[in-house]
C-alpha cells in the first residue's frame, strides 16, 4: 500500500510539471501576439492547475483512508480471532455434551365425570398460572424461552461471524443440531397452542353446561311438593350407555329434561326445524348443529324401555310414555322453533309440566322412583389427558436439555463483549 502512494505522488507531481510547461508556452505565445487573450489564458490556466492539483489532493487523501481503514481492519480481525480461540475451547466443550431434542406426545390420561371435568379444569388453570405465570390462552407460551435462546444463539453468532470471520456453529459443528431442535421445539409450541384453544372452549362449555345444569335444578328445587326432581339419570340399556340431565317423576307424568346453555352470547339465532334439525343463523349465513331432538328422543326411547319392562313386573300394564323437554338455560339467544319437541326457558319449566293433565297416583309415583333409583349408574367418565404431569415432564426434560445451549449463549456473550 506505501510503495503503491509513493507511486501515485510521483505521477502528481509529474503531471503538475507537464501541465505548467504547456501553459507557460500557451501564455509565452498568446502574449506575443495578442496581450489581452494573454491574461484571460493565464487565469483560465490556473483554475485547470487549481482543479488538477485539488483533484489529485483528494484522490490521495481517500487512498490514505483506505489504507487506514484495511489496517484498523486488519488489526481488528487478528484481535477478534485471538480472542474467539481463547474462548473456543470451552465452547467446543459445550458443543460436545448438546443433545438432540425429540417429541413426546402425552399419554397421561384420566377418568372423569362433568363435575371431575370442571374440577380438573379449574386446577389445571390454577397449576398453569401458579407455577408457569401462563393459563389457558397461551399456554404455547411455555415453550418462548427455550425457542427464544436457540435464535438468540443464531443471532449472536451471526453478528460476530461478521467480527471473527467464522461461523462459529458451523465450526463448533452444531449449525444442524440447533436447527433440528428449533424445529422440535416448534412442534411443542404448536401442540401447546392446540391446547390452548381447546382447553379454553372445555373450560368454557364445561362451565356454561354446569351453570345451566344447576339454574334447573334450583329451578326444580321451588316445586319440590308437586315435582320429583332426579338429576343426572344414566342406564345401561341393551349395551347403550342413556344420559338424561333431569328425569322429573310428577303426577303431570314423567319428564325427561335436557339442558342446553346454547348462544350465551347471543351472537346467533337457533332454528329447530320442522323435522327436528338444529341449525345456528346468523346474519348472513347458517350452519348445522348437533342434533339435539334426535339424541332426546333416543335417549327417551331406551329410558322408557327399561321402566316399563320394570313396571310391568310390578303389575303395571298401561305404558309410560315420558315426555321430552328441551331447555334453554339463558335467556340471551333468540329460538325459532318449527318441531313440535317443546324447548322452553328455565322459568318456563313448570308452567310447562302442570298443563297437563294429572295421569299418575302416588303409588305409581313411587314405584317408578324406586326403578329409576335401583338401576341408576354412576355418571359416565369421560377419558381425557392429564396435562399437569405432562406439562411438568415436559417442562423437565426441555430445562435439563437447554443447559448446555444456555452455556453457549454465556460464552458468546463474553466473545462479543471482547471483540471490537
């Protein structure tokens, strides 16, 4: 670089010299023959001279700069590489203990019935916020830290590639493995987040089901003179588990209630069709729901089944018909009814029940009363993941494997804070 700017003076002055020599011959002669053009051209000569000379002065000025800049460069480079071979061997040896990631999906399952189900849910949400600082709506949350560390990583080592001249994943040999366990680590989030949206819509139809449910029964509970009132009736009939919320045994007859808490928000309207199809509408649109007509009526089919098969041991020989009932246990969404299955709101219930007409004695009350009770079963249990060990063990076995990628993140931290 110095021999080349000896190189680049000499040329200056020599094209100084050159172009002062032809314009002293210009001047020379301009003056013998026309004095005045003599002055112009001497002026017109020194701006060319002044131009040249300023021109030259620059260009010699940024090939200094440069100079400088590569040897600050240069020194810099041969810094930053001592300083990231003092620190590679406890890197290497970080490198050499990383293992890699897998997925465990979660096998841990529980047994519960609707009032376990809301329980569990409860503390579930409980255990999250406790121990994690997160609940149902963001639960994929738990995995930010470890995805947030391995591209701190990469984000750390690409800045100082640029400093040491090195990738230093590629030379640690971990550039693979690290990406492998990002995309791991993904597939946690996106199992958490899937969790996240359906223990959120569980808890809250869970919750609303419940708050319905019990709105009945204390609903129920004021005619408790006329009215008896069994909740939660489940027979196993012909191998067919049958679930009804209420089963009311009156001398109006016996009723067998489902309880709906459908449209809280009244973000829609529910139309029940002619032939007993449930359909949600909306503004502008409609979408099909669950049966419910369809699953009373079969439910109401296996029921009356089996009391009437015990009532005629008893001596009874006229049928028991039970009556279906459909309520609604809010008051916010809006029902068009076309079926002639009855859906009423709970403070329509007994109004409901006492306008027919009085078919059942007392003894005939009991009897029923007591087949109802003699073959009731437990609420039926409903399998679903026990996500309290699963969190933990997961949370475990992600801590106890990003302790050596935390390590690395330590030591290149140290190396950017000592290279310039």
């Amino acid at each position: 670089m110095r021999k080349l700017e000896g190189m680049y003076k000499q040329r200056l002055i020599i094209n100084l010299l050159i172009t002062l020599m032809i314009a002293l011959t210009i001047i020379n002669v301009i003056q013998i023959y026309l004095f005045p053009v003599g002055i112009l051209g001497v002026a017109i000569t020194c701006v060319i001279l002044f131009r040249c000379y300023s021109s030259s002065v620059s260009k010699l000025y940024d090939l200094q700069i440069a100079e400088e800049k590569v040897r600050v460069e240069k020194e810099s480079r041969k810094h930053n590489t001592k300083v990231y071979n003092s620190y590679k061997s406890v890197l290497s040896d970080a490198a050499g203990n990383l293992p890699i990631l897998s997925f465990a999906d979660n096998n841990q399952k529980l047994l519960v019935n609707n009032d376990d189900r809301k329980k569990y849910l409860n503390e579930l949400q409980e255990f999250l916020k406790t121990n994690y600082k997160v609940d149902f709506s963001n639960m994929n949350a738990l995995i930010h830290p470890f995805i947030n560390l391995l591209n701190e990583i990469q984000d750390l080592n690409k800045k100082l590639s640029t400093k040491v001249h090195v990738d230093i994943l590629d030379d640690l040999h971990i550039k693979s493995n690290l990406v492998n366990n990002i995309n791991i680590l993904q597939q946690y989030h996106n199992y958490f987040l899937e969790k996240s949206d359906m223990y959120s819509l569980d808890q809250f139809s869970t919750g609303v089901g419940l708050d319905g449910e019990n709105k009945v029964n204390e609903e129920l509970a004021l005619y408790d003179d006329l009215l008896l009132n069994i909740p939660n009736v489940r027979f196993e009939v012909e191998g067919n588990s049958v679930e009804t919320d209420n089963l009311v045994i009156s001398p109006f007859g016996v009723f067998a209630i489902e309880v709906k808490n459908l449209g809280s928000s009244g973000k829609f309207k529910i139309k029940i069709e002619k032939d007993g199809r449930w359909v949600k509408i909306y503004n502008n649109s409609s979408e099909p729901m669950q049966n419910v007509t369809s699953q009373t009526y079969r439910h109401i089919g296996l029921k009356q089944k089996l009391i009437n098969q015990e009532l005629k041991k008893l001596g009874y020989h006229d049928y028991l018909h039970i009556k279906p009932l459909i309520v609604m246990a809010n008051d916010n969404v809006e029902i068009i009814n076309e079926c002639d299955v009855p859906v009423v709101r709970i403070s329509n219930i007994y109004h409901y029940i006492s306008k027919f007409p009085k078919e059942l004695d007392e003894k005939m009350i009991t009897s029923i009363k007591s087949i109802v009770e003699e073959n009731m079963l437990p609420p039926k249990k409903y399998e679903i993941e026990d996500m309290s060990t699963y969190i933990e063990n997961t949370m475990e076995y992600l801590d106890s494997n990003t302790i050596f990628y935390k390590n690395i993140y330590k030591v290149l931290e140290e190396i950017e804070k000592h290279t310039t």
